[in-house]
C-alpha cells in the first residue's frame, strides 16, 4: 500500500512539474495548465507533510532556554507574529541610526511550546534569537 502511495505521488508531482514548466510561457491560455501543474506539485507535498522542515523530534520534551542577540535583531518582527506570547518589539524605540540594537524583549520563555519558539527563532533572517538546551546549554538553534 505504501509504495503504491509513493509511485502514486511521485507521478502526480512529476505530472505536476511537466505542466508547470510546459505553461510557464503565460501567452494563449497555457498560465491555466501552469496552474494546474502547480497544484499537481502541491498535493503530494501536502499529503505528506513535506513542507514543513522545522519540526524537531523531542524539542518540547526539552526545558529550554531562549536568549535574545540584541546587536543582529533589526526588528523585523518575524517571532512576534509567530509567538506574540514570547516575543514583543517596543515599536516606539525600533532600530535606527541611534539605537544600536532592536528593543526585542523576551516576554514568557514558556509562554508557548518549544516548537512554536523553536518555529519563531528559524524565521528570523538575522538568527537573532539563540535557543539552547537547559540542562547542559547546548545550542539548539542557530
């Protein structure tokens, strides 16, 4: 059953790619067959949680420790959105020419899961937000 699934899904997301790149010109109709292509690639990765690369296994079995660089912060904003539980920006006081660092605050380091800190840290650009291991303070991420 499963390898019937994986052939199945591997011809779909080829299927999927050769319609993509054959309506990739967007003259005469052919975006409609780029499209169809697209969601043809989609729906494997879909099926099978592909996507989503920054899961960790156990990282909310983990006590962790999150710590918070101050000088790369600019204040992009990226973790607040993601855990507005853990992380906060004083926009009044963002960074500028006169503040050498973003006033990123750490609200509640366990103010949601691990995963969802851990999700937070890897969408900022400037790797900014450091997670580490409790109990012996290994760097988790970056």
């Amino acid at each position: 059953m499963q390898l019937r699934d994986l052939i199945f899904d591997l011809s779909l997301f080829s299927i999927g790619l050769a319609l993509t790149i054959l309506g990739s010109s967007i003259y005469n109709g052919r975006w409609i067959i780029m499209l169809i292509g697209i969601i043809m690639i989609i729906i494997p990765i879909k099926r099978h949680n592909l996507g989503n690369f920054s899961k960790v296994q156990g990282i909310n079995e983990i006590d962790i420790k999150v710590e918070i660089d101050k000088d790369s912060c600019m204040g992009v904003g990226s973790c607040v959105s993601i855990a507005p539980q853990v992380f906060k920006i004083d926009e009044s006081n963002l960074k500028s020419s006169f503040i050498p660092y973003a006033p990123l605050k750490l609200l509640d380091e366990h103010g949601a899961s691990n995963q969802t800190i851990f999700e937070a840290a890897q969408s900022c650009p400037y790797k900014a937000i450091i997670v580490k291991n409790k109990e012996d303070n290994e760097r988790i991420y970056p």
